[in-house]
C-alpha cells in the first residue's frame, strides 16, 4: 500500500522548465553556440547541472577543461538563480496546490525527489515549502537520475520502503530511476505517454483516480 508520494519538482510541481532553457541559450550565446534549441532543451530535462551543461557543449566546437566546465555551469547557475528571483506562486503548476492538500488530508506523507540544488530556494519562493514532509535533491545526492539514488534518500527520510512510495516525474530519467528503486510511478507532463511510468496523467490538473494509485 502506498503511503507516500514523492514528486519530482521542475516540470511536476513548478514551470522552471522555461528558465532553466533560457538560462543555458543564455549560456550557449556567449560561447558563440548559436543553435542551442528548444528541442536540445528537451534532453536536458531531469538531467544534473552537469550533464546539461555537456548536452549545450556538444552543439559547440570547443573543448573546455573539468575546471572551466565547472565555471561555465555555476555561470548558468547565475543566469538562472537571477530569473529566479521573481518566481512565486505563479509557478506551480496547475492542479498541484489542490493534489498536495488532499493527499495531506488522506494522511499521506509528502517528499520531493529532485535533481536540483535550488529545490530549498524554489519551495519557498512558491509556497510550497509547507506542504511538503521531506526533501531529496542535487544537494544530497552523488549520483544523479536515472540511479536510484535521489528517490532513495527520499524514502528513507520519510522513513518509508520502496513499496510504499509512488513517484511523479515527468522526465524519462525519472521514470527510469523510479523503476531502479522498485517503485511504482505516474508520469506526467508533455511526454507522459513515453515515459513507461505505472501510471499515466497530462498533469496534475488532470482528472487522476488517486484512489486507485494509492492501493
Ligand atoms: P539545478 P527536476 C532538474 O529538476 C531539471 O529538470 C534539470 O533541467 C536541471 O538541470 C536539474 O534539475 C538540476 O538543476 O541546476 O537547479 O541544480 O526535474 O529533477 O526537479
Ligand atoms: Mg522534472
């Protein structure tokens, strides 16, 4: 029986998704990569800091050591953290506010399993911080999505097993990191129906039979 949801926060919980691409096409410019787009954008969904920063990398030319690569992606960090500083409630995404409260009042314990190291910030500049039992993210984790890693810690700070948790991602890694860490999923956002997730939704807003999830 399942005991406790943990969600996955950019593109689940908030719409960071937009500033995270401007922030790297931002990033992309001034190497002189100009056709960083949307679609590159894509792959980097769910994806560590790092690992995005080699997807932007590879539409380039140039090679850049470990120690410029780290400089380049705290760079994109600045860009990103800047846009940040006018997110609120107008963030979250549709359908989230209301599925937390009901699944608070159903006595369900609530995480969040996410790759980024700016989840403390974006919970609280969107009020969602109060909704949520324990956080997971970039901040405590070595090894990032698809490993296990990130919903594990989650689940054993919300002193929970495997079969206890259903995650929500809306990325592929997710999904698959979901599966490796023997747990049952429901996959949403705009490529739901490929994700191979347990369960499958357009969104929060989405009409979900919880009910039967949570069995
Ligand atoms: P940061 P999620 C992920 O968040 C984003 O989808 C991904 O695009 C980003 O690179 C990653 O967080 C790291 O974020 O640079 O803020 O540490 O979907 O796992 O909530
Ligand atoms: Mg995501």
């Amino acid at each position: 029986m399942i005991r406790g949801i943990i969600f996955d926060l950019d593109g689940v919980l908030v719409s960071t998704d937009e500033l995270h691409y401007r922030a790297w096409k931002r990033l992309a410019e001034d190497l002189g990569i100009t056709n960083f787009t949307k679609s590159d954008n894509e792959k980097q969904r769910g994806v560590s800091r790092m690992a995005s920063l080699e997807i932007v990398l590879d539409k380039g030319t140039v090679s850049y050591s470990e120690e410029e690569k780290l400089r380049l992606a705290e760079r994109k960090n600045d860009y990103y953290k800047e846009m940040l500083g006018s997110l609120d409630e107008g963030a979250v995404l549709a359908g989230a506010f209301d599925t937390l409260k009901w699944l608070r009042e159903q006595q369900l314990v609530i995480g969040v399993g996410s790759a980024s190291k700016n989840t403390p910030m974006i919970l609280q500049k969107t009020g969602l911080a109060p909704y949520i039992d324990e956080v997971s993210c970039g901040l405590d984790t070595t090894l990032s999505k698809p490993h296990p890693e990130v919903f594990q810690i989650a689940a054993h700070k919300l002193k929970l097993s495997a079969g206890e948790c259903l995650v929500v991602e809306d990325s592929a890694a997710g999904i698959e990191a979901a599966k490796a860490a023997g747990m049952k999923s429901l996959g949403v956002g705009p490529y739901y129906q490929s994700l191979g997730a347990t369960y499958e939704a357009t969104g929060l807003d989405a009409p979900i039979v919880w009910e039967e999830l949570l069995q």
